[in-house]
C-alpha cells in the first residue's frame, strides 16, 4: 500500500528546497528568532526540533550529524555550547510560531518563529 510523503515541497525541487531549510534553520539558530512564511515555519519547526534534540545528546555522532546538515562551524557550536544545554530539561516543543498579519504584495500569512 502506498503511504503518503511527509513534508511541503514550497513550490521548489528538492535540491531548492534542502537549502532553503538548511539556511533557515542557520539564521534561526543564529538570530533565534526569524520572519518567514506559515508553510516554511512549519516545515522549519520539524528540522529546528530535530537539530536542537542532537544538540541535547552532545556526543559525537550527534555533533557530526547536525555539522552535516548545518554545514557551518559557528553555528555548530553554539548549538551544542549554548542551545543544548538551555533546553535540557525540557522535552520537546522547542520553537513557537506567531502569526503576524497577511503580507503586503501577496497576501501570504506571515509568521514570527521563535526559540523558546
């Protein structure tokens, strides 16, 4: 039996859109917080969640793993040095997403997504 897809393609192929996630997810830890689209911010949570999990375990595998996918060394470390630490005792549910109003040239429902 066929089972559905999981996750939004955004309107891009599949190479577009791992790096348009990848960089979201960068400028999210970065900033810790961002302005984007609901549909990228929902699909962003999913990635941000997995990513801030790795940075909880804190061994190797899970710092080689998330270098990978994050591919920037700064960013890295201040996932495993700083954000890991702050959300050990919580559980999951590590972002959250605010509404902020339908954009101006296209009417696209804007959101606010935050680290928590």
């Amino acid at each position: 039996m066929a089972q559905g897809k999981v996750g939004r393609k955004l309107g891009r192929n599949m190479g577009h859109r791992k790096n348009l996630l990848n960089n979201l997810v960068k400028s999210l830890f970065e900033h810790e917080q961002i302005k984007t689209t609901r549909a990228k911010a929902k699909e962003l949570r999913r990635l941000a969640d997995k990513m801030i999990t790795l940075g909880k375990k804190g061994d190797l595998a899970s710092r080689r793993i998330a270098l990978k996918f994050i591919r920037e060394k700064k960013i890295n470390q201040k996932l495993f040095a700083v954000l890991g630490p702050r959300y050990k005792d919580r559980k999951g549910g590590y972002t959250a997403i605010f509404f902020l109003g339908n954009r101006p040239g296209d009417n696209a429902p804007e959101v606010l997504i935050k680290l928590v």
